[in-house]
C-alpha cells in the first residue's frame, strides 16, 4: 500500500472551493492558488486517485471495449 500525501480533507477543501468557484486552498498550512477552475478540477481528480490508491481501491477512470462482428457471409 502507498502513503498518501493528501487527507480527504484536502479533498473536501478542493470541493468547498469548487463548489464555491474559489480558487485558492488551504494544504498542510499553506494557502495553494490555482490559476484556473481547470487546475482545481484537476487537482481534485489526483487527490482522489491517491486516495483510492492508498486505501487499496482501484482508480476508476475510463474503460475501452472494443467489439468485432461478423456477418457470416
């Protein structure tokens, strides 16, 4: 299992923040400023991955099948 960094704490605090369209976060004492709601929205994605991963859960994301057919001619 990996140490994680973040608390889901700091992950509420990225969602306070998107939630309230600001951009700036307090982390580990620290006020952290995004340059855009695209950063925050990031930032949210990998605190959350990390999380997951620490706890041993898969990450989800995006999942790609791809299916062949044939018509038997």
């Amino acid at each position: 299992m990996s140490q994680s960094s973040y608390t889901s704490e700091d992950l509420a605090a990225v969602r306070r923040a998107i939630a309230s369209g600001e951009l700036s976060v307090m982390h580990n004492g620290r006020r952290v400023e995004y340059r855009s709601m695209d950063d925050l929205l990031k930032a949210e994605t990998r605190i959350e991955g990390e999380l997951r991963a620490s706890a041993g859960r898969p990450r989800g994301g995006v999942r790609r099948f791809t299916f062949t057919t044939y018509r038997g001619e």
